[in-house]
C-alpha cells in the first residue's frame, strides 16, 4: 500500500483536547504525532483546525522522509506487564486483597482503576 498523505489522513489517530485556562478556548493534539498542535476558541473549530495540521505535518514528514508513526490500538497491548515492588509493599497488598476476598491482580487492578 502506498502511505501517502491520503494514507496518514485517514488514519484515527488519537485526540487530546484542553481547556486553554490563561487564553479561553481549547488545546488540541495528537499525542502520537510530535508537535502537531493547534488552538481554537471552540472545540469544533479545534478539530477543523488539528485536521489542517494534521496535513500540513505529514507533508512535512513525506518531503523530508521523516518516519510517520501510526495510531496505536487496543491490540498493541496485551493487558499484561510485569512489575517488581518491595516486599514490604507486596505483603500489604496481598493482605489486603485477603480481606477483600480477591485476587492480588484483582485488587491490583481496582487501586489503579481508582488512580486513573
């Protein structure tokens, strides 16, 4: 496949979108895409302008030959990674997912899903 402009623009590259709190308005990215950044005073004002952006990046990228990477997906992870932590950390949260009645990982999950 040709991965040309029209390529890249019809990828669903993720959006970050900001509330501009010193200006007013609203901050929009693309957190995968470096630099590509725009402002607007309304939020769909912004995605009219990020698609602008967006436009002129990848033609930068394509006339230099700069790597453009693609979007990541849900596929790209595995829901798994490792992590070591100090025993004394461990053993609290293993006592407490007893007194939960739920697995370390279970627990693990619930206290980062409250972080999030």
């Amino acid at each position: 496949m040709n991965k040309d402009l029209n390529y890249y623009m019809s990828l669903p590259y993720r959006v970050e979108v900001v509330a501009d709190k010193d200006e007013g308005g609203f901050v929009l990215r693309c957190p995968e895409l470096n630099g590509c950044v725009t402002a607007a005073k309304t939020i769909e004002e912004g995605f009219r302008l990020l698609e602008d952006a967006k436009q002129e990046w990848f033609s930068a990228c394509l006339e230099d030959h700069i790597a453009i990477p693609e979007p990541m997906g849900a596929e790209d992870y595995s829901g798994q990674f490792k992590l070591r932590l100090p025993k004394s950390l461990h053993r609290l949260l293993a006592q407490r997912s007893s007194e939960e009645g739920v697995s370390m990982n279970q627990y693990c999950v619930y206290l980062l899903s409250k972080g999030v």
